[in-house]
C-alpha cells in the first residue's frame, strides 16, 4: 500500500522534509498565524513583562498556567526601584503612536523572489540540524515553520502590496527599547481589550484579518501596548496601541492608538 503525505509517497521524503511535516502540519491546522512571541518560546527575559493569559493557541500548544513554561507574566531582574513616575509625566501609549517612536524607518521588506527562496532552502536545511536531545526540537521546529510559512507567504507580497504598506513596521527590539525606557508599559495579547475597542479599531482588525486570511488562510496576531494598570479592570478608558504580527516574518505593523474614542462599557 502506497502512503502518501502532501502529495508525495511517504517513504520519498527527504530528512529535511521528515523533520519539518510535524510542525508543517501544526501550522496547517491552527485557524492563525504562528505566534512568533507566545508559541515559538520566543520571550527575551529582558522584556519587562508579556501578558500572555489570551493567547491565541495553534493545536497542540499548552496555554499559559501556573505551571506551564509559558507563565502568565515574564518580569525583568530585579533591579534598583525606581521612584515612581507621575500620571501627569507618563507619555501615554497614544503619545507614543503620535511621535512615531515605534516606527522603523529604515525598515524594507525584502521580497526579491532569490533572496526568498534562499532563504526558504535554508531554514528547511536547518531542521536537520535540530536534535530532541541538544535542543527543544518541538519548539524550535514551531520556530522554522513560522518562518517557511512567513517566507511562502512573502512570495505573494505584490498582490498584496497596497494594503500592507497602509501601516508602518516595526521590531520587537523597538518594543523591547520602549517598555524598557517606560517601565509603566506592557506588551500583552488584545482579546481582553477587544469589548472597549472603537468602531475604527473593530474594522482595522477585521480589515487586516480580511487581508490575511485572503494571503494563506490564516487569521492574525493581535497585540497592544497599554498602561500596565490598563490590563487589570479599569474604571476609565483605556488607552492601547494595537498591533499585529506580520504574515510575511518576525516583525510587526503598528495598527493605530486610540484613547478618547475608546469605549467605557459603564456608560453605555
């Protein structure tokens, strides 16, 4: 009896290819995106903190508990306490958006259809390299096929070139440098914004998501920067920068901020 998988006879698949079908097939079944933050182990211990309590989670992946490696908050090393900052002298999350702190300007997206290809070959080499008893195979695996899948989807990029360019890029060094320098921020996932979101947010989302669904099948990866006390039950508005992790590699887009036209639930 002949087994096929993806369309090739089993037994006809390179070592490289052998390596890769797990996490190929994980990719395949999760309804998004790979997280290339909460699912790939890719928290820095320097990252201040990560709310990571909404994950989106691919079939497969733990979600964040008490005793899972994904904890519900990363924290810095303890350092020197700091006095602490007034509200008055706090650069809100909005303020951040308007002096285009996060964006990076020498940001280009590489789409040369060599280079892609290149660069394809050689993660798909990599997985080769990856052994359970040197190395978390299961996430390092993860890790290389959010980057084949961003990389297949990159060749696609000029039919989709006019809808990405509407929203500046960033780095997660960017984010990292900024809640460095403003303790009082945090990065964390948006579902538990979303009710509080503005009309204008709901339709950058679904717009976005429209988009990326349309590129491979997939839904996106939100994130927002805010206030840390804005992630706990909040009696005003809150005040979020939203993100979204880049179909096309471990980079990010900057989706806009809103502050007065947040919703307040209590008044409604």
């Amino acid at each position: 009896m002949e087994i096929k998988l993806f369309g090739k006879n089993l037994f006809s698949f390179s070592k490289k290819e052998a390596y890769f079908a797990p996490a190929y097939n994980q990719v395949k079944d999760s309804k998004y995106l790979i997280d290339f933050i909460a699912d790939t182990g890719g928290l820095s211990g320097s990252w201040g903190e990560l709310d990571t309590t909404f994950m989106q989670i691919p079939n497969g992946v733990i979600a964040s508990s008490g005793t899972n490696t994904l904890s519900n908050t990363i924290t810095l090393a303890k350092s020197t306490p700091k006095s602490e900052i007034k509200e008055e002298d706090k650069l809100t999350p909005k303020g951040v958006f308007n002096l285009k702190l996060l964006n990076d300007e020498s940001f280009v997206l590489k789409t040369d259809p060599t280079y892609v290809e290149e660069q394809l070959n050689t993660f798909k080499d990599k997985l080769s390299l990856i052994k359970s008893e040197e190395y978390d195979m299961a996430r390092g695996t993860r890790e290389i096929a959010s980057i084949v899948s961003r990389m297949e989807n990159r060749k696609k990029y000029p039919d989709f070139k006019d809808f990405y360019e509407e929203y500046p890029y960033t780095t997660t060094g960017k984010i990292e440098d900024l809640v460095k320098a403003h303790s009082y921020l945090k990065l964390g996932q948006v579902a538990q914004f979303v009710a509080d979101m503005p009309k204008d947010a709901v339709e950058t989302m679904k717009n976005y998501n429209k988009n990326t669904d349309k590129l491979c099948g997939k839904q996106a990866v939100f994130y927002i920067i805010a206030d840390k006390k804005d992630f706990e039950k909040s009696n005003k508005r809150r005040d979020p920068i939203l993100l979204a992790q880049s179909p096309f590699g471990h980079f990010w887009q900057i989706l806009g901020a809103w502050d007065k036209e947040m919703m307040f639930l209590g008044e409604l």
